[in-house]
C-alpha cells in the first residue's frame, strides 16, 4: 500500500506516519546525512536522508540533487529536537524533472537580472510569501465587501472615454467605433449601479498610461472601487478604514510564516489595527509639512515626497481630506462651506509609505457636471450615459479606490511596489 500524499502545510497532522511529498528542492546539502529543503508551493521542509534509513538507491540519488529539480519523497514525519518544526526522515526519493544550471541562484543578483527571470524569481522564499500575502489580502477584501451587503458589479476594462485624465490613457483600435481605452478606474460605471444595487464595487486590472518611474507606480494594477448611494465625504473614511483594519486582520491572523519570512516588524501593523485613523484637512497637512521641511505650497498636490515626509512622522495611517478643486477629477462634489475645495479623502500609509485609497463625495448635480466637463474641455457626448445617473433620481453618494499593490507594498514593507504582482507592468518592462 503506498503512503498518501500530503502537502507540507499538512505535516503536523500527520507525525509518525510515512507519507508522500512532491516538490522542488530550494537547496540540497551532500554530507554522510543528505539534508535536502523541500518546497511544494504550501510550505518549507528540511529532508533528511541518512544511509541507514533511506534504500540505497535513493540515498545516492539524493547526493546528486540541483536546485529546482523536481522530486517525489516518501518518508516518516517527525519533529525537529529543538525547533519542533515538521521534517521528513526519508526512506524513498525519486526524480521527477531535472534542472541543469538553473540562473538564480543563492549568489546576489541584480534587479534588471531578477526581473527578466521574473517567472523564475517567483520560485524564491521572499516572493512566495509577498505574492502569498497578496492572495491574503484580496480574499479579505472580496470577503469585506460581500459580508457588509455590496454587491460586485464587474466594471469592463475596455471604455470609450478618460475618467482621470485623457494624458494617461492606453488605447487600442475598436472595430468602427474608433478607439478604445483601458480602463483607468471602474468607479464611473458603479454609480450607475448605485440606483439599482445600493452599494456596489469592482475589483481588477486598471491602467494608467504616466511616464512615471517611481517607486510606487505600476502601469498595470489591481484596484478596489467601492461606491456608496446616500452617503457622504465621511462615510468613505468611516468605510476605508474599516475595509484596512479587516485587511490587516487577516494578515496577522493567517500569514504569520511570510511575514517572519520577510522580518516584517509587526508593530506598525498592529498600531494601525487598534489605532483610530488620523484626520487631516488638507490645509492642515500642508502646514504640517512646511513645519517638516518641505516647500509645498497651497494648491499644489503631493508628491511622492510630500507624502514620505509626513508620513514618516506619523505612527498611523492618515485621512488627508478637502483638496484644491483645481488637481482634483472633473465629478467631485465641491466642498459646501468653500467651492476652491473638494470633498475628496487620500488614505496614506505611515512608515513613509503614500497614498493607498483615494475618494470622496460624487458630484450630485447635473449642471454642475455639464459645466465640470465643459470646464475640462470633455466631450459631453461621452459621458451622456454617467450624466443620465443625475437625470432620474440623483442621490449624494460616494467611493473610494483602493491600489492592492500599494496596500501590499506597506503590510510587506518592500521598497518597489514591483515585488507585489506576479508579473509587474511598468515603463520599460513589458516582459516576461
């Protein structure tokens, strides 16, 4: 009878049995005892396969082991002495697929290096765990939003018009109707969605054409757009922090391991989970950095910088709310009490890390929007469909969008936010 096959992640349930583990081996030592780390895309585990333990067979095979090949292992689960971690004590191995002078190896490499294997650099520990992370946070976030009563409208990634901006756009050639664009934001076809589904959002890819090389942006990310019917400028806040707060949740509850293995420090995460978030106007924020050392000025937008500096005095994440009309998009509702404003909130991350939602209130008013798209210099005839949203039974409502890369960059602590996608999209990298 052969023993079953497990995956490593199972190995505690199963010590002083003989099972069966196919994977890949991260790294092999040859001495009289083989010590071979085994990976299977679950988890981690030391291999030991000594001489008297292990067929004859097996135990020569095991001394000729490369990185990356693939194998199966049959053996008997035990816990390491002093660790108490699971290990295998083997007593059968095969190969199942050979690997000859595989690139990455335990040497450094370089960035540009790394990147051209990124179907490779997947394989490494570090990867594994931020990618693992990120599987993490998008089932808390769909989870999030199913369990508190919004429903997924999927916004189409091929649209006819700019909702951010006509200089950021991707467009490709569409049949006869001339061209078409890749989806900047969903957030425009939520609010259609509004008077039929009360509360809505879309969660995919969404593109922005920037020649931008920082390092927090990608031309390719996923996004998180919820949009709220009867709601307002605080009741983004109130929802954004509590969409963070289950998300940072669910990391410290479930992803343990990936964070060890990234040496995150858990403290900053867990401040932000029992901090209440806190709130700037964004005249307040302006002179709080001026106070830091920056040279903005009233009505000029952060940078990259800007957002650095004032957030690495913060100990929590940060609302900055009611920018300048002038930089932001062409439906946000004025600010009531000064026109000059918007009602739109910015969530940054503190440990200097940016902006990882950005919303606010929707404009309301029909006219006023005709006269924001005139103003822009917009095609009324694009945008007839969103306007019919303020022709039969306008509500004040409200959103927000949040960035998953930029959320995973913070919760990782990495320094690019192209370790967080599979296979990132920025200027200069279209492959693999």
């Amino acid at each position: 009878m052969s023993a079953p096959i497990v995956e490593i992640r199972h190995l505690l349930q199963h010590v002083g049995q003989t099972v069966t583990l196919r994977g890949w081996v991260r790294n092999a030592r040859t001495s009289k005892i083989r010590f071979i780390e085994l990976r299977d895309g679950s988890g981690y585990v030391q291999c030991v396969c000594g001489p008297n333990d292990a067929e004859p067979e097996s135990y020569e095979r095991a001394g000729k082991l490369t990185q990356e090949c693939a194998i199966t292992v049959t053996g008997t689960v035990q816990t390491h002495p002093r660790s108490g971690a699971p290990e295998l004590l083997v007593k059968s191995l095969d190969l199942v697929g050979d690997s000859v002078d595989y690139p990455i190896t335990p040497k450094e490499h370089g960035t540009a290096f790394l990147m051209e294997h990124r179907h490779l650099w997947l394989r490494s520990k570090r990867q594994w765990a931020i990618l693992r992370i990120r599987h993490t946070l998008v089932k808390a976030i769909r989870d999030f939003f199913d369990g508190d009563g919004f429903t997924l409208l999927d916004a189409p990634i091929l649209t006819p018009s700019a909702c951010e901006g006509t200089s950021t756009l991707f467009g490709t050639p569409y049949f006869d109707e001339g061209t078409a664009y890749l989806s900047q934001s969903g957030q425009l076809y939520q609010e259609p969605g509004l008077a039929a589904f009360g509360k809505t959002y879309c969660f995919g890819p969404t593109f922005r054409a920037e020649k931008s090389k920082t390092r927090r942006h990608l031309t390719e990310f996923w996004m998180v757009e919820p949009e709220m019917a009867f709601a307002h400028l605080d009741d983004v806040m109130v929802l954004g922090e509590r969409l963070v707060k289950f998300m940072l949740q669910r990391v410290l509850e479930d992803r343990q391991e990936e964070l060890k293995i990234l040496e995150r420090d858990l403290a900053p995460l867990e401040q932000a989970l029992s901090a209440t978030f806190a709130r700037m106007t964004y005249t307040e924020a302006v002179a709080k950095l001026k106070e830091l050392g920056s040279d903005i000025n009233w009505g000029e937008d952060f940078g990259n910088d800007d957002e650095t500096i004032l957030m690495n005095a913060m100990d929590r994440p940060l609302w900055v709310h009611r920018f300048p009309k002038v930089f932001k998009a062409f439906y946000m509702e004025p600010d009531p009490e000064d026109p000059k404003l918007a009602l739109g909130a910015d969530l940054l991350a503190p440990e200097g890390y940016g902006e990882v939602i950005g919303g606010g209130e929707r404009a309301s008013s029909l006219q006023y929007l005709l006269d924001q798209i005139a103003h822009e210099g917009l095609d009324e005839k694009d945008y007839k469909w969103y306007l019919d949203v303020r022709r039969y039974g306008s509500v004040p409502h409200a959103g927000f969008g949040l960035g998953l890369e930029r959320a995973v960059a913070w919760i990782c602590k990495l320094a690019h936010v192209r370790e967080t996608a599979p296979y990132p999209r920025m200027m200069g990298t279209l492959w693999p």
